[in-house]
C-alpha cells in the first residue's frame, strides 16, 4: 500500500519540445495529464498572431492544476502519543537518518528494526549544516561578536549566552580529563569501541541520571587522524588504569539522562535534539565477560536488531536504552561543523561531510536512491536518468512529494499524503532539474537534478 507507482516525466518533456518546435498547431492541444507545463507553452505562444482570435478561447491566466485537499487525511493519521513513543505504525521500509530525522528504522539482516527516536515531535528546530553557525566555538564567537543571531538559531541573545554558558561548563568537565588513563582513574569505564565520527565513550559511573552541564554522564575519547582500533586492540580500564595504547584525547562529551514523556528542555534553547536509542544488541558476537557485557551500553549507530537475532548471536537485548541521550562536541580542537549537539563529528576521524552523515542512516535501498525526508527537509538530490528517487518520511507528520510548486504546481508526479514511515518513488526519464514541494507545508520545496 505504501510503495505508490513511479511517475516518469518522459511524456511531459517531449510535449514541451514538441509544442515548441512544431509552433501553432500545438500550441491549444491540451493533453490530460500535462497541464502545467502546456499551460505554461501556451501562454507563451499566445501572443502570436496567425491564429484566428475569434475561434481560440483567451489563454489562461490560472494554473490548471488543482491540487486536492489533503488536510483532512493528514490530520486523521495516528501520531504517537508522547514525545520518547515509536509511531503507532511500522514502515515496510528503512526510513531515517541518524542525528537528523524524529524517526530511524534501520535494517538487520534483512528485517526492519525501529532503532532510534530523536527530538521532540513536530518541526524540530536543527542546526546541522556546515554553513550554519552552531558548533561550539561558532555559537561562542557569535556571542562575543555582538551581531544578530541567525533565524535558524530561533533563540534571543539572553538564551545564547545561556547556552554558551553552559557549554563552557561541559567544556571545562571534560578537558579535567588530560587522558584516558585519568578517566580511568576518576572511576570511568569503556562503554563503547572507537565508534566513527564519535570516539570512545568513557562512561561515568557515579554520574547519576540528572541533567549537570558540569558533570556529563560520558566523555568521549579520540584521538587526530587515529587509525580505527578493534575491541581488543583498544584497551580499558583495569584498577583505575587504562590498559590500551595512549594519546586519546577528550574531545566531547555524552549526556544520558532520565527517559520522561516529554522530550527534556535542558539545555537553553532548542537546538538540543535528544535521542532514545530502540532494539539494541549489546556486547554480541564478542568474546567478553558478562560483567562488560553488563556495563556496556549502547550509543552508536549499528546496534539494533531483533531480539532473536541478539540472542542467537550471544548479545544482550535491550528493547529500549531507558534514557534521553545526546552529544555535545564542546572541544576547540574537535569543533563539529554538523552542529554542537550533532549525533556525528565531522572533525573525529573518519571525516566525512555533512550530506555524507545525513544519508548514512539509511539502509540498504536497492535499486532506489535514498531520499530521506527528514525534519520536514528533502535535502540535496541528486539523481540519475532511469533511477528510482524514494522519498520516506521519518518525521512524525505527513507530508507530500509533489511536483512543481505552491504558485506553479504540476501534476507530472504527486504522492498523496505520506504517513510516518511511508515511502513513494518517482523515476527520472530525461536529464534537469525538477522542483517539487509538500502540499501540506508548501515551504517544503527541492529541486531534483538528474543526470544522464
Ligand atoms: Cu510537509
């Protein structure tokens, strides 16, 4: 029910060169099917003067499109009934985008594994992209600049210097740890391996679950340009000493704190987008005591499966990690160009660029590009001839994908409305750029490029 047909614009291009190329017999066949862009050949040849007026109906001066209304059907969808809850209904297919969509479900072996959920419902305010200001040292020297604050920031400068303050304290937690082996000494232990664009998380076990900017309830470790360690490689921490090879540095820290309804308004503003990590398989596939197993708990992003796929591989199931957890990246030399609260670091190895990180969470798409709608964002996409486009909604709302525009609509391609979790593909007959936009957020808008 969900998979919609894939619409092709073949037929669209080709009347549009037809009409344009044979000139006035076209230009009043309207075809069913092609109006916006007929309208638009039309009311470009208008003017020309060899058609007998008297027999031509006036060009029209309106779109002949008319979208339906689908406000009705959207707001009779089932939501979830808090802020920490899975939708009600499962997708059929992985949707999500780790640290950038409400919803993740991701796929193990070939079963679809609700995996994470991420900030509060609804439109999320999010600084994610590299050319926005909100990493640490950004969102500092925004405060001391004195300019105005960005919109995207959708805080007042009382709240930034909040914020910054309290992002100071998290900075000073973290760097009271020169080493590794002096988190080991304070009484933390390794709660994950070198995860990718994070580091290892140290976690503290007298940190209780209370929300503290000045004791997190992790440190993350990494080191710069670092090769990739496995378990045994990496070390831990044995009589207060870390057993590994040295040189990690603290480089942000992790928050993990009571799981409420309501997502936590914690840290000053909204930017602060915590997560709640489902299905998690721990310590699997690893020869380790149960004591380590116990301890270890779950951040990153590969964890999720089926309970009986944990079992069978030896792993501990957790059907849900009982706390609001979140990142933020609060060292100058580890400065996270995603955002200082980014579920991943561009600057912790391996480097990767934010787009990069935006489409890693999704999962195993085949024959499809993956275009994820996430936080009411379609995001950069770029497409090939012949290749099937699928758009999913992880948000928590509806939305739809539909061609053209609010003031220009089309009717080449439209979803309908797309549910949480939902997905609908479009296929791409001939080369350029296509726009598109929700009809339920019509400031929704992309433009697809499509390439030979
Ligand atoms: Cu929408």
């Amino acid at each position: 029910m969900i998979r919609r047909l894939a619409f092709a614009l073949l037929a669209f291009i080709l009347l549009a060169a037809a009409c344009s190329s044979a000139g006035d017999d076209n230009a009043g066949a309207n075809e069913p099917g092609d109006s916006d862009n007929t309208t638009e050949t039309a009311a470009t040849e208008a003017p020309e003067p060899e058609a007998p007026a008297e027999t031509e109906p006036p060009a029209p001066t309106e779109p002949a499109v008319t979208l339906p209304d689908y406000s009705d059907e959207a707001a009779a969808l089932p939501i979830a009934p808090d802020d920490r809850s899975l939708p009600p209904e499962e997708p059929e297919l992985p949707i999500g985008s780790y640290g950038f969509s409400r919803y993740v479900y991701s796929t193990s072996n070939g079963e679809i594994v609700p995996t994470l959920v991420e900030g509060p419902r609804g439109r999320q305010v999010r600084c994610q992209q590299s050319a926005q200001d909100c990493s640490y040292t950004e969102l500092k020297a925004l405060l001391d600049s004195g300019d105005p604050i960005p919109d995207y920031l959708e805080m007042d400068r009382e709240t930034l210097a909040e914020l910054v303050s309290q992002l100071d304290r998290v900075n000073a937690a973290v760097l009271s740890y020169d080493s590794i082996d002096d988190a080991c000494a304070a009484g933390f232990t390794r709660s994950t391996n070198q995860n990718a664009n994070m580091g290892i998380h140290m976690i503290d076990q007298s940190a209780g679950n209370d929300f503290n900017p000045d004791q997190p309830q992790m440190v993350l470790f990494a080191k710069a340009d670092a090769e990739r360690l496995n378990s045994s490689q990496l070390g831990r921490c044995v009589d207060g000493r870390w057993t590994g090879e040295d040189g990690f540095q603290p480089v942000g820290a992790v928050f993990n704190i009571e799981l409420t309804e309501e997502h936590p308004d914690a840290f000053a503003g909204q930017i602060d987008n915590w997560h709640i990590h489902y299905n998690t398989c721990i310590g699997r596939s690893e020869d380790i005591s149960d004591e380590e197993r116990a301890q270890r708990s779950a951040e990153g992003a590969r964890g999720s499966t089926t309970l009986e796929q944990c079992q069978s591989a030896g792993g501990l199931f957790l059907p849900i990690i009982p706390s609001w957890m979140m990142h933020a990246y609060v060292v100058e030399d580890f400065d996270a160009q995603s955002g200082v609260f980014s579920m991943f670091n561009p600057s912790i190895w391996p480097i990767v660029e934010t787009d990069a990180l935006r489409q890693r969470g999704v999962n195993d798409t085949e024959g499809a590009l993956d275009a994820p709608i996430t936080n009411f964002d379609y995001g950069n996409i770029n497409a090939t001839v012949g290749e099937p486009v699928r758009f999913s909604n992880s948000d928590d709302v509806p939305h739809t994908v539909t061609a053209g525009s609010q003031i220009d609509p089309s009717d080449a391609f439209d979803s309908g409305v797309l549910g949480t979790g939902q997905s609908y593909d479009v296929t791409f007959d001939e080369p350029g750029d296509y726009q598109l936009f929700c009809v339920l957020h019509p400031d929704m808008t992309a433009t697809v490029s499509v390439s030979e």
